[in-house]
C-alpha cells in the first residue's frame, strides 16, 4: 500500500512541479516583451509588439539549435 501512495505522490508533486516551470518560462517571456516595449507610443504598440515577439521566439530557437 505504502508503494502506491509513494507513487501517486511522487506523480502530483511532479505535475505540480512541471506547471511552475512552464509558468516561469512564461513569465520571462513576457518580462523580456515588456521591457521591450514599456517605451513605445500607442499607435506604434501593434507593430512593436508583432516585431517584439517574433524577435524573441528568434533567439531562444537560434539557442537551442546551438544546444
């Protein structure tokens, strides 16, 4: 019996574990678009932001090929 707790356990902690990684990739994500774009007018905003994210998806795929 005491096995199978275990392993439920060790399951949620390791759902709960992988969710709090995926949420800091997210948030650095959108700190990075923020300070990016904290300076830019309103009218330009839509532009900025597509030109922004796209940018960022560039680099973090140029790091992982050199992974």
């Amino acid at each position: 019996m005491k096995y199978k707790e275990w392993k439920v356990k060790l399951i949620c902690y390791s759902i709960v574990l992988s969710f709090f990684e995926n949420n800091k990739e997210i948030a650095e994500f959108l700190k990075k678009t923020y300070d990016a774009l904290k300076d830019v007018s309103p009218s330009d905003f839509q532009n900025e932001l597509i030109k922004t994210i796209a940018g960022l998806i560039h680099d973090e795929s140029q790091k992982e090929k050199r992974q």
